[in-house]
C-alpha cells in the first residue's frame, strides 16, 4: 500500500516561551488530496505538553497550513492550530485571534539566532572560554575565519524552497555565529504558518548535524554582542497605497500609548528586556520612537517608502527572536486598526 507521511507541528503550552511538537501520521495515499480541508484531525496528550490535566487530557489538533517536506519520503508538514476537546480554541492557541480574515495584512518576519554547539553551549565560532574577535567582520561575511555553520544555513533555505515556503534571502549576522532568515506572505496567519514551519525545519536541519538553535534574545548575556531579534515588517492595503507621509506617521503614532507598549513587550518574547536597551541596534525598552532609516528605534519607516511616494510598509524592530509570530501579528493588527 503506497502511504503518505503526515507531520503535524504545533505549539505547546510551555512558558515563557512555548515550544514546537510534532508527531507523524500515516494515512493512505489513495484518501491523500493535498488539500488541507480534507486532512483529519487529531488528538494528542496535553498533560505531557502543559496543555491539559491527566484527568482530561485530550487536546486536538486542527490543520491550518499544509506543505511539502522535500527531507521525507513521500512527507508533508502540516501546521495545526491547538483545540480544546469541545473545538473550542485552546489558550495556548495565538492563531485563532488573529483578526485578518481578510488577508489585508502582509507581514514579512525577519529571523534572527545562533548556532550552539551543545557540547560548549557556546556560539559556533566560539572558544571555549573568552571571546573571539569583536563585532565587524562577521555580518553578511564569507570565509571560515568568519562566517560559522554555513553548510547548515545553505541545507535549511534549500528545503524551504524546494518546500514552496516563501523565504526571501538569508546573511549572516552581526555576531559571530548568529545568522538571519526572512519570510514573506500575504495574511497575517499565513505568514505565521509558514514562519513556524520555517523554524521547523530549521531545527530539524541543526539536529542532523548536533547543533542546536538558540532563539533567546540575548544568550550572550550583558555583553557587546548583539542579541537576537525577529523584526516584522508590515503593511495594509492603507500603507500600500498611502501616498502621504501623514498616514505613516498616524499608523506610527498607534503605538506610543503606554498601554499599547505595554501589550508589545507582553506580545515580542520573553527576556526582550535583556535585548532592547537601546544599544546594538535596539530602542530601550521604557520608551517608544519611530524614524525614517532608524534601526535605533522602535519602528522604522524603510527609506524605500519616501522614495515610492511615501507607499509601502513599516517595520517594528522590537519582536524578539523567541516571539510567537501569531501573536506578533495579532497585536499588531489590532494596533493599526484601532
């Protein structure tokens, strides 16, 4: 009988930053329509993920994205969203509050994190104690002096592409062996299916080779290195079209208000104090600016939007590297449309 390999990935229920799960499904190839309305759902143990008690433990698990997986035989990845045994969403579940059932929004997330070697827990590129040679010459580097991990970096964006998922560059990064990947899709819950299934496999990727993925926004801890960011960049149909600088200010002004900060901090990561404090790159995390070509502050207007006619998108540097993409755009949508 000719099967097909199902891999259903969700999120759990671990705090403060949740983690991905995963388990496989086997089902016939000939009930196999590659649409994700006809894919089953599924149930798993959600006293073993901080999901359910052992007395109800029974969580479901309801497709919302599906792909291939170029690493598999006859594989595909499906992101699910986490539902309560009556349907209802589980609270762990960021996706069912995203309000862009529209697609309006466009969203484009900027990955940021470090290669660890397990065995030193330091970044590759790293000795074992101390420090390699300071910040410079290992962003967008080449060369093994400068550039670490490579080989896993290139593995990762080619079965992303090869897995039709819509990841539209890669560079190293600013530390040494810290690098970036950025996603795009139009609707902000696709762009958060894809982006998880990016990091998915990014993981899966680094496990081959006995290297672990370090999202933390700041592993380096109170040094001179960079921490680690997932910058998003956004747009509506409003910004798309705008064609008047005083619309990207009033969309930028959303954001000051004190409560409105307060909801980004809760929504962009865990341990995002260690990262925003207003060096490497960062505004403090006590206050809020935006600017044109500002990677110091909070949101920057890209100094492509002036020069399209004051038309396109902004981009909120304060997501951390741990952020949930679901709840990054989630509040953010509601942001723009207050």
């Amino acid at each position: 009988m000719s099967v097909v390999k199902l891999e259903y990935i969700w999120l759990d229920g671990a705090e403060p930053t949740q983690m991905m799960r995963s388990k496989t499904k086997i089902i016939d190839a000939k009930k196999f329509t590659g649409k994700i309305e006809d894919l089953p759902m599924w149930s798993f143990d959600g006293s073993s993920t901080n999901q359910a008690s052992g007395g109800s433990s029974d969580c479901l698990l309801k497709p919302v994205y599906i792909c291939a997986d170029p690493d598999r035989k006859d594989g595909h990845l499906v992101m699910t969203e986490v539902l309560n045994a009556d349907g209802t969403p589980h609270s762990t579940n960021q996706r069912a509050l995203i309000n862009d059932d529209d697609n309006d929004f466009w969203f484009g997330f900027e990955q940021e994190y470090f290669l660890v070697d397990p065995d030193t827990n330091r970044p590759l590129g790293f000795p074992v104690a101390g420090f390699p040679a300071p910040q410079g010459p290992y962003y967008c580097s080449v060369g093994a002096n400068n550039a670490f991990g490579r080989e896993i970096i290139e593995e990762h964006l080619d079965i992303c592409l090869d897995a039709g998922l819509l990841v539209e560059g890669i560079n190293a990064e600013v530390a040494a062996g810290q690098w970036e990947y950025q996603t795009f899709a139009k609707g902000a819950k696709l762009a958060g299916d894809q982006h998880w299934v990016t990091r998915y496999l990014l993981d899966r990727t680094a496990e081959k080779y006995g290297i672990v993925i370090d999202y933390h926004p700041k592993p380096l801890g109170d040094t001179d290195w960079n921490g680690s960011g997932m910058h998003a960049n956004f747009s509506n149909e409003v910004l798309r079209t705008a064609g008047k600088r005083e619309v990207f200010e009033e969309v930028c002004e959303k954001f000051r208000p004190k409560t409105r900060i307060k909801e980004a901090i809760a929504a962009y990561g865990a341990y995002n104090d260690q990262r925003l404090t207003g060096k490497h790159e960062t505004q403090s995390i006590k206050k809020f600016s935006w600017g044109i070509s500002d990677r110091g502050a909070s949101i920057r207007i890209p100094i492509a939007v002036p020069e399209n006619d004051w038309s396109g998108w902004l981009e909120d540097r304060r997501p951390a590297s741990n952020a949930d993409p679901y709840r990054v755009a989630s509040y953010i949508v509601n942001t723009v449309k207050s």
